[in-house]
C-alpha cells in the first residue's frame, strides 16, 4: 500500500506540474486550472453531500452546487474582464482588483443561502431536520467552495509559481506524514479521530513541508515568478510558510478524518485506492488555501522570500 500510494501521489503530482507549465503557457490565465478547479469543485461537493446523508442529514443539493461553482467562476471572471480590458499577458492588478475579484466569493455564498432558505421553505413538510440541513448546506458552500476560491486567487494574484509551491509544500507534507509514519511511527496522535496517525509522522510532515518550500521558494519561483508586483517578502520567510502549511495540512487532514469518523465512513469515497475520494486529497490544502493567500497577501512571501 505505501508504494501504491507514493506512485499515484508521484502520478498525481506530475500531471498537475504538467497543467501548471500548459496553464503558464497559455495566454488566458486559469485556462487549463480553473476547469480543474470546477470539477473538484464539485465532486468535493458530492462527497461531502454523501457524508452528510450517511449522519442522516438532507441538504438539499442543487443550491450548494450551484453555489460551489459560482464561488470558482466568480473570482476568475472579473479577472478575466482585467485581462482582456487592459489587453495585458499577465494580470497586473491593483490592490483595489484584487478586492473587486475576492469580494465575489460572498455574494456566491449568499445566493446559495438563499437558494438553500427557498428549497427548504418548498418541501417543508412537518418539525425536524431543517435547521441542520440549512447548517450542513452552510459548510458545505464554505468548505469547498470559499475556500476552494482561495487557490483561484492565489493563481490569478501571484501566478503558477506560487500556486505550484503551495501545493508542493502541502502535499509533501503529506506524503511525509505517511511515509514516517509508516516507517517510524509508534506514538498516536489522535487515536480516536484517526489511529494511523502518529507523532513521528507528524514529525516527517514539518520536516517534508520545511524542505518542500526551501526547495520552492529558492528555484521554482524563479522559474515561474510572481505574474504582479509584490512585495519581496521577508528574508527566509520559507520557514515561516514550510511550518503553517505543515501544521494547517495536518489539521485538514484531521479535520476531514472527523467529519468520516462521526457519520462512520472510512473514506470520502473509493474512486482512487489508496487515496479514497477527492475529499481525501483534497483535505489537507482546503484549509491551508486562505492562510497560504494571507502569507502572500501580508507579504510574509514574496519574489524573495529564499533569503
């Protein structure tokens, strides 16, 4: 199991290396990415869907849909509208852009709430369930749509670069999670939420992350550097980026493991064996999305963060 998984994390990863360079490429910014991004979207969304009829909940699913897809195309929209207004290769936007095209997110997530307040006022029937179909509605548009609307951002604000080092430093803390873990591990971390996780992996997950954004912020963004101008960020600040993402991708992870462990799934779904659904992948960089888009936003990072 642990070399099927390293093989299909190695398979993973070379194709998304591939949508970067094509994405890079290409003279519409998000061209290959945002369609990925959709899909996530909303295969994410028909997971979490499933996890919540197997607790015995009823969201209604249409509205969070909707929603979820309209959270991803509302930030790359008005980025397209810059690009092509401004006839410009790469999106040199403004402070004031990036609030125009992040502020779109909200008003997603309100039409879904409103949206999800319409169908439950249509099929009510009798007292029971609709305060927590309407609660798990809720965090499904914020669990995958809002913060899966972070990546876009991250991809349209600062470029390929800083896309593909976010995703590298959290999935190599994954993968070193697992692997020393695997090897290595001996003392639970949280043996009733998830017992294959140890202290000793936890351990590989910040050592993997740290490496992963050395090796990042050193030379992948100088092959793929920001697409705007930034401040240069803080010397060294690799280290500061390696352990929140280290950190926040284990609570993804968790955090996700609590959601199965509570209606008793074992994995989001059985597409990829050894993986389990997209939810599975997906966990560790949901909740690392908004605080690595802080770390570039606060310029924690920047075009010289090697140091």
């Amino acid at each position: 199991m642990l070399f099927w998984r390293l093989l299909l994390g190695a398979l993973l990863i070379a194709t998304l290396v591939g949508l970067c360079v094509l994405d890079e490429r290409a003279e519409l910014p998000g061209k290959f990415l945002v369609p990925v991004a959709l899909l996530l979207s909303v295969l994410a969304t028909e997971e979490v869907l499933r996890l919540a009829q197997a607790g015995g909940m009823r969201p209604l699913g249409p509205p969070i849909y909707i929603a979820n897809v309209l959270m991803v195309l509302g930030v790359w929209f008005p980025a397209l509208y810059l690009h092509y207004s401004r006839n410009l290769s790469a999106i040199d936007m403004t402070m004031f852009d990036q609030v125009l095209i992040s502020s779109r997110a909200p008003w997603a997530l309100a039409i879904g709430l409103l949206l999800i307040f319409i169908g439950e006022i249509r099929r009510y029937d009798q007292p029971g369930g609709v305060l927590a179909n309407i609660a798990v509605g809720l965090f499904a548009m914020v669990y995958v749509g809002v913060l899966l609307s972070f990546a876009v951002q991250i991809r349209l604000f600062w470029g390929i670069g800083a896309l593909a080092i976010w995703i590298l430093t959290v999935k190599m803390g994954d993968i070193g999670a697992y692997t020393i873990g695997r090897i290595f591990g001996t003392n639970k971390m949280s043996p009733r939420i998830s017992p294959g996780k140890t202290v000793e992996g936890a351990v590989g997950a910040f050592l993997f992350s740290m490496l992963a954004a050395w090796a990042g912020f050193h030379w992948l963004l100088r092959l793929a550097p920001p697409s705007i101008n930034v401040v240069q960020g803080l010397p060294h600040g690799w280290v500061v980026f390696g352990l929140l993402m280290g950190g926040a991708g284990m609570l993804g992870d968790l955090a996700e493991s609590l959601l199965k462990r509570d209606v008793g799934c074992k994995d989001s779904s059985s597409w990829m064996p050894g993986f389990g659904g997209v939810l599975d992948i997906l966990d560790s960089l949901l909740l690392t999305a908004p605080l690595a888009w802080l770390l570039w936003s606060l310029g924690i990072v920047g075009a010289a963060t090697a140091g």
